[in-house]
C-alpha cells in the first residue's frame, strides 16, 4: 500500500435521525502522529461523527479511508481492527479483574489451551514501564484511581495496534497533576506516530497539547485551523457563530441600595472578612487554590460552621446554621459540584427542579402535582433547557449545559435575593457559557444580587461590577471590574507586586 499523508479521511459525512440532520455532508482529515481537537457547542455534531468513525453507528452518506483504504464500519470491532480506537468518559473495564487482564481482555496469551499467564504479566510490565506509570500489573482495576484506570485504558488501545486514539473528555476528573501525566503520554503517542483525536472544553488544553482544530458548528464542518496560526477568541467565535466580544452582556450597572452584608466572619480557613452586596449587583470573588474564597461561600450558605462574625440581609441580623436556614432567608447557592453537590442525577428533571422548593407546592406532605409541573415548565422555558420531557429525562442523561441550567431553575425556583455562584459555567462549552453569562445578567435585571465565584479570571472580569481578591482567606483587594485587569488580580492573588 502506497503511504499517505492522512492517517484517516472521512468525505461528506451525513447522518439523518428521524426528522433531524445531525451531519451535514462533514469532512475530517488526520495527518499522522498528530494531536487532532474536535471542537463545537453541544449538540454541534461532535459525539456523532466519533461515533460513526469508532464504528458505533454507521453514515447516512459519505465516506472513509484508514491510510488510502475505503472502509466501511459496521460495529466497534471493525474499527479496532484497522486501529481506531476510542475511550469514552465511562470507562470499559471490568473492576474485578486485574489490570493485565483488563489490557488483554478477549485476547488473553495461550500456551496450548490455558492461559500464558507469565507472558501476560511480562506483557503488560513492559507496557506499563514504556507509558512510564507505576502500575503493577496483577493490580485489580478496583483499586485503581481515575487517573490510573484511564491510563489502562490507553494501555488497551495500544495492545490493539491503535493508529488512531480518540479522547473524549479526558482530563473531566482529573487533578492538574494527573492532566500532566495524561499530557506526557499523549506525547509519548505522538513519538509513536499514533494520532490522537481530543475532545474537550476546556480550550487552555486545547491550545496547550493540539497541533490542529477542527470546528463544527450545528451539524457542519466549519474549518480547520492550526494551533499556531489561531487563538481562543478566533476558535470560539467559529463555534458559536459570533465575534466573542459578545460572550458577555454589557454592563452598566449604578449602585442602589445595600442588600447583604458580612462583618468579621471567620471559619474554615477564612480570617475575619468583611464586605457588602448591593441591589442589582454582580460581586466576583476570586482567589487561587487555597484562597478561602469557597470556603467563604460554604460560610455564607451555612453548609459549614461560622466561628464568629455576622450576616446582615437588608440590614436585618440573620442566623445561618444551614443551608435551609439560607434559604428561608433569600440565599441560594450554585454548588460547584453539580454532580454530588447540586442534582439527583439518577431522578428527573422535573423532581430536580422542584426539590428545593416542595415547601411551596406541598398541602400537608402531599405535593401538588399541578404546581410542580407549572413551576418546572415555567422554568425549563425561562431557561431554555432542551428536555423532551421534564417528567421523563433523567438529568444525568443531559449535556452539561442543560444539567447546569437544571440546577440554576432548582435554586431561582426558591427566589433568592442573593444568589450565590460557585463556577456557574464548570464543565459547560461556550455556547451554554454565552446562555448562562445572559441569564445572569437578566437575573439582576430583576434585582437579583449575585456573589460570583470562578477560577477563570476572564469569566469574572467579563461579567462582574466590582471584584474582590482573596488570598490566605483575607480580602487582598477590592476593586471595581472596569478599573482592574488580569495582571493586577493574578499579581494580588499569588502575593506579588504589581509594577507602578
């Protein structure tokens, strides 16, 4: 066979569902040993088209080539067996079993008609000592960390002959330690001439590990840029169809009266913080790892313990000893931690919704089916939440977006006069970030007041009126969006000196 450039060509790649285009005639080249990003809103066609080249639905249309051979998939097994390989956010490994027979599983060593077990574990040794991972091979999965049981699955694909690797979320739960490791194998792939399709949101990796973009948008292929010759404002308005200047609303926020105040409070690493919110207005907090600045929130929601200082909402002294305490006094929170923190993932999006206001829907502990089904429509329209079915779906089958918006209606459904926002767009692409940044903007039409917490300094400079800087659980600096920048927080949050 004649070598050539692409590793893998895809050609006009439709695929139609009953009554909806979800490929529109796409193309995808990728060059060898390349790390290739697929990038694009939720719902821009991206899971579909790794689907059909990892073989697990098949193209209304178009065409494949692995190295200059047309092929045709009809099930995962035929793409694993010309090296395209794919590992998803749930991992397919067997916990019981060890870590070489999940490398080999289905392809277990003989030596005549039992298993070559000595061969396995020499196999699986020499494998483990080239991705560099310290992973005993007699190890059961179930003893595994993340981190450690996607290596394995990486491991798997390589004892296939994979050419072609695609990565779907791959660092979602890891650490920023484990994401280096990650990164080095992705290397290490790359040496080998193995192509790596990597999806994710998270577009500082992106730009960090990729060598080219592709982009679609709405089912289409929109371009292919590389690394060097674009950069994240340039990519992002590719995916959502609009200059990125337009990510955040405008704000032009007059302060009116104060709404909520904490005077001197401490605990869980906080010392003594003082600060007020204002009617309408938008705070951002931001502080790097080990700041106190979600701790502070935790303070403020009751969800820990205050060791001292005080709360005032519309200059009235409140007690908050627990998060029902705040929200009986208009304080909600936006958890960080949507998955264990915020939603029933394996209940409804209309149980969701209304879980924390049942109090409001309830005549003597038996809910109003009636009011809940008003309240959660209401909401999944105000919101915008794409659900078929609020009564049917299960939240944790929903993108990321739509179960951050699930969890925005459960709480603006207990109607708080504060709202507090802990990494409100987390895990969400840049089309839902632009719906929930307008959303949070249209809350404090209403006079809402927001405390808004996220470690994209961006995100906070991009939305907020004024912005307070913890470090050491202090307040370092309080200043108003307009007149601060990127350098002076960092400098502030890190402990350095800003230049005069």
């Amino acid at each position: 066979m004649i070598p050539t450039e692409h590793v893998l060509e895809m050609k006009n790649i439709r695929k139609e569902f009953p009554g909806v285009i979800a490929l529109k005639d796409v193309d995808l080249k990728l060059l060898h040993g390349e790390v290739h990003a697929l990038c694009g809103e939720n719902g821009a066609g991206k899971s579909t088209l790794m689907k059909i080249l990892s073989g697990a639905q098949s193209a209304t249309s178009g065409e494949m080539y692995v190295e200059g051979e047309l092929v045709n998939f009809s099930n995962t097994k035929d793409a694993e067996n010309k090296g395209i390989a794919m590992i998803y956010q749930e991992f397919n490994l067997i916990r019981e079993l060890s870590v070489a027979e999940n490398v080999y599983l289905g392809r277990l060593p003989k030596k005549g008609i039992t298993i070559d077990w000595k061969k396995l574990y020499s196999d699986v040794d020499i494998l483990m000592k080239r991705l560099n991972l310290n992973i005993n091979p007699r190890t059961p999965v179930s003893a595994l960390s993340v981190a450690e049981a996607q290596m394995i699955e990486i491991a798997k694909t390589l004892t296939m002959g994979a050419k072609v690797i695609i990565m779907d979320e791959p660092t979602a739960a890891l650490s920023d330690d484990e994401a280096k490791t990650l990164f080095s194998i992705i290397e290490d792939l790359k040496s080998h001439s193995i192509t790596v399709v990597y999806i994710s949101h998270r577009m500082d990796e992106i730009f960090e590990i990729s060598d080219r973009i592709t982009v679609l948008r709405n089912g289409s292929y929109i371009a292919t840029k590389n690394v060097e010759d674009t950069n994240y404002d340039d990519i992002v308005s590719l995916m959502i169809g609009r200059s990125v200047e337009d990510l955040y609303p405008e704000r032009n926020y007059i302060r009116q009266e104060k709404i909520f105040e904490v005077n001197n409070l401490s605990g869980d690493s906080v010392n003594n913080i003082s600060f007020s919110l204002y009617k309408g207005e938008i705070l951002g907090i931001v502080g790097l790892l080990g700041s106190g600045n979600f701790e502070l929130t935790k303070l403020m929601y009751g969800s820990k313990k205050l060791d001292s200082g005080e709360i005032y909402l519309e200059d009235k002294l409140v007690e908050i000893n627990s998060p029902s305490d705040a929200l009986k006094n208009g304080i909600g929170l936006i958890t960080e931690d949507r998955k264990n923190d915020g939603l029933v993932l394996g209940r409804n999006v209309q149980e969701n919704i209304s879980l924390a206001s049942l109090n409001n829907i309830s005549h003597n502990k038996i809910i109003s089916k009636s009011k809940e089904t008003k309240i959660v429509n209401d909401q999944v329209q105000k919101l915008n939440i794409k659900v078929f079915d609020p009564s049917k779906q299960m939240v944790g089958n929903l993108s990321g977006g739509n179960q951050q918006k699930v969890l925005f209606a459960k709480v603006l459904e207990t109607n708080p006069t504060v709202c507090i926002m802990n990494e409100p767009t987390r895990g969400v692409d840049v089309g839902a970030k632009a719906e929930i940044y307008s959303l949070i903007d249209k809350l404090t039409e209403n006079n809402k007041s927001i405390i808004l917490v996220s470690s994209e300094i961006e995100e906070v400079l991009g939305l907020s009126d004024r912005i307070i800087v913890m470090k050491d659980g202090k307040v370092v600096l309080e200043r108003l969006a307009n007149e601060t920048n990127q350098e002076e927080i960092l400098a502030y949050a890190s402990g350095g000196v800003m230049d005069e």
